[in-house]
C-alpha cells in the first residue's frame, strides 16, 4: 500500500497563486510509476482530471486550467506538485492527487483550495 498526502491547500483570493504537494508514504521506483496526477472535484460537480504527468515527463491538462496550472514531479522523492497562478472563484474545489503505478492505483485524501472574490 501506497499512502499519498497531499499540502498547501487553503484560502487565496482571486488571481493568486497556490502549489500544492503530494508525497508518498514510501518509495516507489521510477520504472513502476505510470503517472502522477491532481484531480478536483468542484462543488456539485463530478472529479476531473486537472493536471497529469506520465512517464517521459508527458503532461497533460484539463482545458480549463491550461497555461494556469504547471505540475511536475520529483521521481527521487516521489513528490508531485501543482503549481497555480492566475486563480479564478471557479478553481475552488477539492484537490486530490493519485498515483498510478504497476501494484495499482492509489489516492490521497484531498486538500481544499478556496479562491475568495
């Protein structure tokens, strides 16, 4: 088992920056990572995918968030991060990060981001 925790949510207003971080319990090889990713989930929406990184450093990005949103990963560590500029009210929801690996996929518990008006 994998146990991911995710930090650096919280409360920011309009146009600010947030990063978020989220680091695994325990190491886990490079060459058994297939991706890392940020997912969120918006009030009275579904979960979507925000921001992924795939092996190769392959990134990919919800339409809403692009140009605003950077993630990127340290292997050594097996930390992920998302980096937020420019935040909108509509970015606020529940960040959850998952990493999906050859033993399965696994989640963290989510950190809430809240962007004031």
């Amino acid at each position: 088992q994998i146990q991911l925790v995710e930090s650096g949510g919280g409360l920011v207003q309009a146009g600010g920056s947030l990063r978020l971080s989220c680091a695994a319990s325990r190491r886990v090889y490079i060459n058994r990572i297939y991706s890392m990713a940020w997912y969120r989930q918006i009030p009275g929406k579904q979960r979507e995918l925000a921001a992924q990184i795939s092996r190769g450093d392959t990134t990919e990005y919800a339409d809403s968030v692009k140009g605003r949103f950077t993630i990127s990963a340290d292997n050594d560590k097996n930390v992920v991060f998302l980096q937020m500029v420019s935040m909108p009210p509509e970015d606020t929801a529940i960040y959850s990060c998952k990493i999906t690996t050859t033993m399965g996929a696994f989640w963290g518990q989510g950190t809430q981001v809240t962007v004031s008006s």
